[in-house]
C-alpha cells in the first residue's frame, strides 16, 4: 500500500549561478522543482511509500523529471503531453538577501492536468491524500481534478492534507480564498503561513489564527513561521517549536520540506510533539543548500542538527 498519494505541477528549473540581475546571468544549474513532488521525495527519504501523477511535456525535461523523481523511490505517473511542454521555473538571487523566482507555465503540459489523469483506485488505497492549492490555480481541469481527488479520497476514509501554498502570480488573493473556503472543509490537515491562513480566516494573533483555521474543519492546523519555528493545533491543544539554528543557502521549498516531515511522522505514529520537531528539522535542512528538494533528509539526517562541538563528522 503507497502511504502517500499526491499530484500537481513539477517544472523544469534553472537555477542562475551568479548573483545579480538575471540578463547577467551566463550559467545555470538545471533542476527540478514542484511543491507536491518535493514532498514525495521527502516523505519518501523518511521512509514512507510516495506516488505523484503530473503531465510533463514529450520532452527532455519531462523525462528529467520522471527520472529523478524515479531514481528518489517516488511511484511515478508522469504522463507525457505531445501538445504542451514542460514548465519551466527560473530561479535567480537579485541580491544576496533576495531570492527571485520566475514561472513559465501558461499552457504549460502539468496546467493540463486532467481528471481523468488520477489513479482513483491508489487514492482510495492510500493512508494520505496531499494536495496543494498551486494546482487549482493553474486551469479549470486542474482545479476539477482536485476537487474529484478530494472527494474521491473522502469517500474511502483517507485523511486529506493541503498546503495552501498560495502563488500571487497564479491567482489574487480574492480567487484563492474563495477556492480555499469552499475546500477546506474536507481536509483533515492544513499547513500555513501566517499570511495564507489569513487569505479565509480573520484573527490577530497566531493561536487564534490557528484555531480560527481549525473551525473550519481541519482536524490539524500547522502555522509556520519560517525562521521563528511553527504551530501546530491538533484536537483544542497548541504547540509551539522553536526552528533550528542553521546557515540559510536557500529558502525555497522549506515550506514543502516542512509539510513533508509532519506527515511522513504523522505516517509513522509518532506523538504530536515529535512530528512537529521533525517537521522544523526538514525544513531547516531545506534551506541549507541550493535546490528546492536535495537537501531533504532522511531519519539518520536528523541528529546532525545537534551537530559536533567542531562541526564535523568522523
């Protein structure tokens, strides 16, 4: 039985080597990088099965894709689109403090994402559903294709999480909170920002935010903070965990990696206590390198962050 079951957009991406206007730029990494394969590879690395579906283009890129996301033990669906390419996502640092991430996916092969494109039989299989609120912003047949995975997941009994994950470029803040209204109902488990569960609930603080958020329907509610640590709400009680001290490289894709760790613990049976720090640990290790998802770690990861008095290991 696949333990995690998700699906979405993932791009190609070129990451520009020096830092500073990107017309500069002469040499670039090339990658891959989408919100929902970045948390079945992570999921994955702590020992969990994973499955992603996408559309990629009939292309060099597409086939990146499959590759890597095979080469990570991912179950790999990645249907080949002979009509559209593969997305692409540009990655440049402006400065050294400003990370600056640019998407080409306007009928890109993943915006063409379809309900017919899903595997209800593993869904219904699975013992988690991860969806992000990227996908329903990319097209109409997306946004059904989620709304059919939701339900789908629903009527098996298969918890549901989501990553509001909101993309100002994709949509407004108006379209995404009134798609997040009307969804997040149905989910057992919500990850947010302080700003994104604001997009569908009205609060000051971060504890009344979270419960707010859990009102709705939620049975978790995780509030991140970034580099101030995270919240989770889970059955009336809080908790708070404090983040890893770490040197940042790169911020992007922390949120997936976090998400990723909560719920491969939550997989595991582990306390709520445990979940949340392992969920702070993968998001510190994201940050620690280029790349939205190679720094993810696996369980014999997780005690470097104790670190040597030194800083080395032997």
């Amino acid at each position: 039985m696949t333990d995690l079951v998700t699906f979405g957009e993932t791009m190609a991406l070129f990451t520009a080597r020096r830092t500073g206007p990107m017309r500069f730029a002469r040499d670039f990494d090339l990658g891959i990088g989408g919100a929902e394969s970045n948390v079945a590879i992570g999921v994955a690395r702590l020992g969990h099965g994973t499955a992603w579906t996408g559309r990629v283009g009939a292309d060099e890129f597409g086939d990146l894709i499959r590759a890597t996301l095979m080469g990570e033990g991912v179950l790999t669906h990645a249907i080949a689109d002979p009509e559209a390419p593969t997305g692409l996502m540009i990655k440049g640092r402006r400065t050294a403090d400003l990370i600056d991430v640019s998407y080409y996916r306007a009928g890109s092969a993943g915006s063409r994402l379809s309900p017919g494109d899903l595997d209800l039989d593993l869904i219904r299989s699975a013992r988690m559903l991860h969806v992000s609120a990227i996908t329903p912003a990319l097209s109409a047949s997306a946004r059904e294709t989620v709304r059919q995975a939701i339900a789908g997941a629903r009527a098996a009994g298969v918890p549901v999480s989501l990553d509001i994950n909101y993309r100002g470029r994709l949509w407004s803040p108006a379209e995404a909170g009134a798609w997040l209204r009307e969804t997040v109902g149905d989910v057992d488990v919500l990850f947010a920002t302080e700003a994104e569960g604001r997009l569908i609930a009205d609060a000051d603080g971060a504890a009344d935010l979270a419960k707010a958020l859990a009102a709705l329907g939620p049975r978790h509610v995780l509030v991140k903070f970034g580099a101030r640590g995270a919240m989770e709400l889970s059955d009336g009680e809080i908790r708070h965990a404090e983040p890893y001290q770490v040197t940042e490289v790169d911020p992007v894709g922390a949120g997936d990696a976090f998400a990723a760790g909560w719920l491969a613990d939550w997989l595991a049976g582990a306390s709520p206590d445990q979940r949340l720090r392992t969920a702070c640990a993968a998001g510190a290790f994201a940050v620690t390198s280029q790349g939205d998802w190679e720094s993810l770690p696996r369980r014999a990861d997780l005690r470097l962050l104790h670190g040597s008095a030194d800083g080395v290991t032997r």
